[in-house]
C-alpha cells in the first residue's frame, strides 16, 4: 500500500507520533487508496516534524556561577596591573622630566654665554666709537659731539663761526678783560673744572662743557650764534 511504503521509509522514532497524530492504525486501512494517502501526507509531515523537534538544538547547560574569591582574586590582579602600568608611566615622565631639565639648564647657560658674549662686544664697540668721538682736532671733535645733543651736521657752521668769534677754536684762549677762558670762554674758565681736572688744556672738556651750555642756555649753536650776533656776547 502506498501509505504503508511513505510510513516504512520515515524513521522508526517517528512511527508512535504518525499513529498518535493520524488518529488511526497506519497498517489497518488496506481497502481505501484516497484515505491512505491523507494519512500518508499527514504521517510524513508528523514524522518530520517530530524529527526537528527531536534533533533541535540542545539547550546550553548553564554557566557556573563564578566563585567569590575567584571574582575578588581577579580584582586584585587587575588592580596590581592597572599599578605597574602606572608606576612604568610615572618613570617615563620622571625621566623625560629629567632629561627635558637639563637641557633647558644647558640652554640657558649658553644663552647667558652668548648674551655676555654680546655684551662684552656691545661694550667694546661702545668705548670704542666713543673714544672716536674724541680723537681728531677741536672742530672734529665738536662735530662727532652734535648728536650727542640731537643736532644735525647742519649745526655745526654756527657753532664754528660762533667760536671762531670767541676763542678762534684756541684751548689756552684768555680773555684779558675778563676771567673768560678756553674755546668756549667760559666765565670764569675754572667752571669748567667740573667736566676735568685738566680743563686749562684739554679741548675734549671745553668742548663738552661749552655744547651743554649751549643747549641748556640757547636749544642749539644756531640760536646761540643768533644772540651773539644780535647782543655781541653769548
């Protein structure tokens, strides 16, 4: 029968379930060809069901829960890890700290190297130009000493015609009908004293006193030669 030949070729596990639920004796319908096909039909289906709920997946046994200690054992090992890892960061930036210090030091006494270095020429070529300023005859001298007031070279044809007038530029320039004295006739000379001991014969301090005089009496050479035109003295 043709039932019969589908029930024969499931498995024998899934026979109790076809008969269960077909309803019927699978082997005790011989006369009806219709009927068995429908339980045929229905008996496959009941079988493979049966056999996925048999081979399914086996439920997954469950987790042993972890033991105390266990948990508090692991804290304390990742807590000993978390540690060194700190204290190995720690060095690293001591000794980068360290390093980066010392260098900075070894900067910084080359700067103030360099920067003394600098100093001392700065200074060298400070006393050198100055001492320039002061070499050369009187008018020369005078000249080198205009900027030291904030006067253009413009200034000096007025100061040479105003000495010129007074002195004729002569250190040893002695007024005889008054105490008056050097290039720039001071009066008396001995004023002049506070600029050099040497005032009698070094043009560099009659010079110098005379300029200020200038400016702090008239502005400039050319305001002093004016008042000396206008008054005959200055």
């Amino acid at each position: 029968m043709k039932a019969k030949r589908s029930v024969t070729a499931l498995a024998v596990t899934g026979i109790a379930v076809v008969s269960v639920v077909a309803g019927i004796d699978l082997f005790s319908s011989p006369g009806s060809s219709s009927a068995s096909e429908k339980v045929s039909g229905r008996a496959e289906m009941a079988v493979i069901n049966s056999g996925k709920v048999l081979s399914g997946p086996a439920t997954s046994p469950t987790a042993k829960p972890t033991d105390a200690a266990d948990a508090a054992a692991d804290a304390v090992r990742m807590r000993n890890q978390v540690e060194a890892v700190a204290q190995q960061q720690i060095a690293l930036q001591d000794a980068a700290d360290q390093k980066n210090a010392a260098k900075n030091a070894a900067l910084r006494r080359y700067e103030a190297l360099q920067q003394a270095d600098r100093s001392v020429q700065e200074e060298r070529a400070s006393r050198d130009a100055e001492r320039k300023k002061y070499e050369g005859t009187p008018k020369e001298v005078a000249m080198n000493l205009l900027p030291d007031h904030g006067w253009s070279q413009s200034q000096f044809s007025c100061l040479e015609k105003l000495w010129n007038k007074e002195s004729r530029w002569r250190v040893d320039a002695d007024n005889p009908t008054s105490t008056a004295y050097g290039i720039p006739q001071a009066l008396p000379g001995n004023r002049m004293a506070a600029y050099g001991k040497d005032w009698r014969t070094n043009p560099v301090v009659q010079i110098k006193w005379g300029l200020d005089y200038i400016e702090a009496t008239y502005g400039s050479p050319c305001s002093a030669w004016g008042h000396s035109q206008a008054k005959g003295w200055y």
